[in-house]
C-alpha cells in the first residue's frame, strides 16, 4: 500500500484539527447544558416549580351568600341575590384593547381599567357581581378566555327602611349597621377554586376544590317594619314642616327595652350607598348627643320622689319665673308665681326643676345619672354609639342646678328614651337591643341579652312620675301628644345648641318623650327635631310627630284603648304614705287623701302592667 502523500497528509491534519475543535467546543457546550440543568432542576427547582405554578395555576375566591335579615313579624329586610361575576383567562384574550373598548360601557367601567386588567397574568376579574340583566347583554362567544361565575349581591328590598339600622356591604365586605356588627355570623365561610392551564390551555380544576360556599346565618330583628316606617314618615314630614336639617325617633318595648324602631334623617338607600355622604349615612339616634332640656326633669321628679322631698301637691314658690345658679339667672318661659310640683312639671317651670333638684341632692342627681346609663354607652349590638357628655368627675351644687332643668350635660336619643323605658318599666334599667335570634340550617338560637337590667328607683317612684307625666299631657306643654282613647304620659323638651362661642342665639333642639298607654305601658316613643326654624317648642314641633306615630302604632297593635278619660280625676296615691308629712297645710291633705284612698282599697285600672301597690 502506497503512504499517503504530503497533500493527504495535510487534508487529514486539517480534519482532524477541526474534529478536536469540534469535540472541544462541543464539550464545552454539553458542559454548560449541565450546569444549566443542574441549575435549573437541583439548585433553582423550589423556585422554578413556584414560577411554572404561577403561571399555570390560579384561584378564584366565591364568597358565600350572606344570612337574610328578618324583621319582627318575618319580613325580609336584607336579602343576597345571584349575580355573575364577569372573570378573564388573559393567556386567551389576543387583542386586549379591542376586547376592554367594547366590554367596558356594558358593565360600567372604564376601557383603561378593563385593558389594565386584561394585561395581568391569570384569571383576572373584570367586573364583580354583575346583574343578571347587565351580563345578559355580553355574548361570551364574541371574546374568547371571557367567563362568568356566579357570586352573591346584598339586596334591600325595602330600600332606605331602616337603612342606619341594617348599614350595607360593599362587594366583599360588610361597612356599617347591622351587617357589620354581625359579620362573622351573617357572611358564612368562603370557598376557594384553583384552576390549572394544561399545555393547550385549557382549563382544569384542581380535585377537592369543588367545595360549595357555606350560607351564612339568619339575623331575626326586634324591629317591626311598619312601626318603623310609620316612624321615618313622620320625622320626613316633621322635618319638612318645620324646615329642620335633621332628627331621630326611637321607639322601644319598656319590658325589655327592645327596639322596636329606630329612625334617623337625613337618610340613604343602602343599596346605592356609595351615592351618598357621613351626613345622610349617620344614625343620630346613638351617634348625636344633645342636651335634653326640659326631658330630663322626668329625672329630676324620680330623684326628688325617691328622697321623699317632693310632693306632686306642694305648692313651690317659682320666684315669678326667676331663679340664680351661681353668676347666672334662670329664667322660665312664663313668670309663674307658685305652683304645685304637679303643675310645674306640666308647665315645663326651670326654677321649680331646679329647687327639687337641689332638695334631692347632689349625691341623688349625681347617682341617678349614673343609674340611668347616661354618660356611657347603652350597649346596644350597633357599633359607633356616643357615651353623652356627664360632667361626674366636677358634680357639685352649681351642676345639679343645671342638671336638673337638662342643661350641662349632653344624651343620646336613644339612652334619653332607655330612661323613659325605665320608668315605665317599674324602675327597672335594660339594656336595649335589636337581634333577638340566629336562625342557621333551622336551628334558632336566641341571643337576646341576659341578665342586663337593674333597679333604679323604686316601683312606687315610678308610678308616681308616670302619673306626674298624664297630667304634661292633660293640662301642660304635651296637649299636642294627646291620643284620643288612651291615656298618654311624656315630657317635652326644648334645649339651647352649643357652638364655638357658647349658646347658640338660634340653634335649638325640639324633642317629646312619651309612654303609651300610660298605665299599661307598650309603648315608649321619643322624637327629637334638630335645629327647626318655623318653630321651635318641643311641645309644638315633637308632640304631634308623637302622637302621628303612636296613635297609629297602637291600632296596629291592637291596644286596648282605656275605660277611663283621661285626667287627675282618679286618685293616684295608691298606697299609704310612709310617714305624715310635715310642711305647708297643701301637703297633709295631699297625704291625707293619699292614705284615705289607700283605705278605701282602690283596684288598679284594668290592664295596668304594675302599680304602686305593694310595691318596694
């Protein structure tokens, strides 16, 4: 065999030298192939397996519908109805601007927002909680990677009824009232829904993500529909009338303090709660504090009756409508020379509220205000109440003055009428309240408070302020409360509004208090009207809005009107008086006659729920 020649030998070291160039080369690129595998795979993995999860997996959150809220007689107040929940598999949308150009003026939003959205990785929402009538007019076969889901939506059926009482929920959230307060038991437990992409992307759910929402529970209220919309019509009128920029009504069962409505105006539709402002979505019946005025001399008279200082028939010198606190004068509306404490509670006299105050002591007042819950909150399962502004740390002489006639100290609407609510109740404090039961899967668990009242005064005291409270309404400053059938007891109230510099020359706050029927109480009603301009007597602006809203509420409650007519005919002592009285010869007879009809064993009218009789 010949050797190979100098060419040959050339043409073989020339291939071989790039055959070695070759293998080198191509070592070094399989070496780094390795050091990117060992990379990816050994060092990287954790977090390239939670990238690749990421971009192929996603979840959808379903929230739960939410448990209806109910009134006292059954009524819905707060329902959830189905809705469609507009969503977008992104990866499938090809032309996200064209696509958010005609989506976004069917559900309302903005082809910004929609192509900002659209150009997120994932399943991305586009539109919560879509009405049916909204998503019908989107043909998903017209936008691939489009889908809906189902999703619950709070509906109000009975629109601003209620609306401080119940609050609302924003799309994911509860934000006020009722709905917030019980939150954890009305919204139920959510579900979540992870999706995957496979290669082709499609979609597939992940097993055991299939779970349905849980349905929150029931809320059954103490609040009767029709009561409260004989209250809101009302106050919508009275403010109207009297060209006032605000007001409150409560109204409340005395036997247990149970709200039986609560109504606020300005008012709002909670569900368009977003179209309005703090002003119309505040409930100024446990939010607002005022000076009471003349409304709390009922606490004045308890506190004088309960030290036996007073007598209804004693005759007090009024000082012809004259009285000085400390550097001030008092002055009541009208110079009454003398008048019995019986008429000067009815004729609404400062300077005699004033002087039993001060016989029932500072020590009584001071106690008494305390008693009666004012100063700190009722407790009430609504968040946001004002405690009211009590002056306890600074209580001397010169406040029990001014207490006494409800000047210096600042309630609520609704702690003024849970007072009330006391005294009709024999003198007995509860808490108020406005759920009465859960219903959940058709168990009924009744949460109405335990254990939450306490005597303030006697029995007998407050039989004696009630019948001090007839005769405001027979013969004083309450005529205009007076419904016809039924005897009434309130107080009315007219109190000065404090700004920057003191008093205010024109701000006033016009309010009545009342008990229907007096002697068998159901009934306690106070209306408060702030800042009325055409008028602005309590006994003028107030006391019908009472007397609207009760005389009506009576008769749907079927309440027995009474057999007797109204007045002081009757007698009202009806036990012995502990102990002759001495003083003014008006006292002994009003004791005698006391003792006498006490004697002559006088039944209590029928249908009286407590009497003094007996009492402790």
């Amino acid at each position: 065999m010949n050797a190979p020649g100098p060419r040959a030998r050339r043409v073989r070291r020339r291939y071989v030298g790039r055959l070695v160039v070759f293998m080198v080369v191509a070592g070094l690129w399989m070496g780094a192939i390795a050091v990117r595998l060992f990379d990816l795979q050994i060092r990287g993995a954790d977090e390239y397996r939670e990238r690749a999860a990421r971009q192929q997996r996603s979840e959808v959150v379903l929230n739960p519908k939410r448990g209806t809220i109910y009134d006292a007689r059954g009524r819905s107040l707060a329902v959830s109805v189905e809705t469609h929940t507009l969503y977008a598999e992104t990866a499938k949308v090809e032309k996200p601007a064209v696509v958010a150009a005609e989506i976004a003026p069917l559900v309302g939003r903005s082809r910004e927002r929609i192509e900002a959205l659209l150009n997120k990785p994932g399943h991305v929402p586009l539109a919560r909680k879509l009405d049916r009538e909204v998503a019908d007019r989107i043909d998903l076969s017209a936008f691939p990677g489009l889908y809906f889901l189902d999703e619950s939506k709070r509906k109000y059926p009975m629109g601003s009824l209620m609306a401080h009482v119940l609050g609302f929920v924003g799309t994911d959230r509860s934000l006020a009232g009722l709905e917030y307060r019980y939150d954890t038991e009305v919204a139920g437990e959510a579900v979540r829904r992870h999706v995957l992409r496979d290669g082709q992307q499609r979609l597939v759910v992940v097993p055991g993500s299939l779970g349905e929402p849980k349905p929150g529970a029931d809320l059954h209220l103490t609040i009767d529909a029709t009561i409260q919309h004989l209250a809101e019509r009302a106050l919508r009128e009275t403010i109207a009338s009297y060209d006032a920029s605000a007001g409150s009504v409560v109204i409340l069962a005395p036997e247990d303090s149970a709200v039986l409505a609560m109504a606020s105006y300005p008012t709002f539709d909670p569900n368009r709660f977003g179209d309005f402002g703090p002003n119309e979505r505040r409930n100024r019946a446990l939010q607002d504090s005022y000076e009471p005025g003349s409304t709390f001399k009922t606490i004045t008279a308890a506190g004088a009756f309960e030290r036996s200082v007073v007598h209804p028939d004693q005759i007090m010198d009024c000082g012809n409508g004259r009285i000085r606190v400390g550097k001030a004068r008092i002055k009541d509306h009208k110079p009454f020379p003398e008048l019995t404490f019986r008429t000067a509670i009815a004729k609404s006299s400062n300077v005699c509220a004033i002087k039993a105050g001060l016989l029932a002591g500072s020590e009584t007042m001071q106690e008494l205000v305390t008693a009666f819950g004012f100063g700190e909150v009722t407790g009430i399962d609504l968040d946001g109440e004002h405690p009211g502004i009590v002056p306890l740390r600074v209580w001397d002489q010169e406040t029990t003055a001014y207490a006494s006639f409800g000047h210096g100290l600042a309630v609520t609407p609704l702690q003024l009428a849970n007072a009330y609510a006391t005294v009709a109740n024999g003198g007995v404090w509860n808490r108020p309240y406005l759920v009465r039961a859960l219903e959940r899967e058709g168990e009924v668990v009744d949460v109405r408070p335990r254990n939450r009242g306490h005597r303030v005064i006697s029995k007998a005291t407050a039989y004696r302020v009630i019948r001090l409270l007839e005769e405001v309404v027979v013969s004083g400053t309450g005529r205009k409360a007076a419904i016809a059938g039924y005897r009434v007891a309130g107080k009315t109230g007219t109190a000065e509004k404090s700004d920057a510099s003191g008093y205010s020359e024109t701000g006033r706050v016009a309010g009545f208090v009342g008990i229907a029927p007096a002697r068998a109480p159901r009934l306690v009603c106070l209306v408060m009207i702030d800042e009325p301009t055409v008028s602005t007597s309590g006994g003028e602006v107030a006391a019908p809005a009472f007397q609207r809203i009760i005389s009506e509420a009576l008769f749907y409650l079927g309440a027995t009107p009474s057999r007797q007519p109204m007045g002081w005919s009757q007698p009202v002592w009806l036990q012995p008086a502990p102990a002759p009285l001495e003083g003014p010869p008006q006292i002994r007879v009003a004791a005698a006659a006391g003792q006498a009809a006490a004697d002559q064993d006088i039944a209590p009218t029928e249908g009286e729920l407590w009497t003094a009789a007996g009492s402790s």
